[in-house]
C-alpha cells in the first residue's frame, strides 16, 4: 500500500472535488496523479491559514484510488455517466455544480478546449 499526502491550503470544493459520490483529484496536484495507481491512498490535510481558521491538526479527506483515468478518459466519463462534475458556471442555485473538474473539453478533437 503506498499513501500520499499534502497540505490543502484553499479547500473550495474544485481540487479535491468530493460531491456526486466520487472524490476526483483532477485539476490539482499533479505529481500525485502521475504516481499514484489503483489501491493507493491519498490524504488531504488541514491548513492553518484555512478560511474556517485553523485546521492543520486535521485530516479534511482521505480517499482510496479506485480508478485511474486520462484526461480524455475522464471526459468522456464526464460526459456519458457523471454530468455534474462538468462546471456550470454560472450555476447560482447549486454550488457543487459551479466546482466541477471537468474543465477540459475533448470531444471535439485535437487539443482539449478549455470550458467557460
């Protein structure tokens, strides 16, 4: 088993992105995702400068890889099976929905685009 760990130090729901009942670690820490594989385990821990003050003595998430994914990949799950992770913006009545992490459009080929 191997386990990775960081400093959240802004938590506003995008990176890590724990709502719709899959926590994805799409849009942040980069390192992590190229290393870690299926059966890894990644914590999140508080920050003392967090918006709710002082929480570095806390653990703020811990999730178990299950699935690892391309961008593309994810895209197209996006897409297909989990459509909130897909930003709205502008959303005003769902918070979740404005912090989705699905930011990279890949359906129209070449070069992702990024989603506004």
């Amino acid at each position: 088993m191997k386990l990775d760990s960081y400093c959240l130090r802004y938590d506003d729901g995008a990176a890590p992105n724990p709502f719709w009942g899959v926590c994805t670690l799409v849009i942040c820490k980069p390192k992590i995702r190229r290393t870690a594989q299926v059966g890894h385990w990644i914590v999140g821990l508080g920050s003392p400068n967090s918006p709710i003050g002082d929480v570095s003595d806390a653990v703020v998430y811990a999730m178990k890889v299950t699935e690892k994914m391309t961008l593309q990949e994810y895209d197209e799950y996006c897409q297909s099976s989990l459509q909130q992770k897909i930003p709205q913006w502008r959303n005003r009545s769902d918070y979740r929905l404005r912090v989705g992490d699905c930011i990279y459009d890949y359906s129209e080929g070449g070069p992702p685009k990024l989603r506004y």
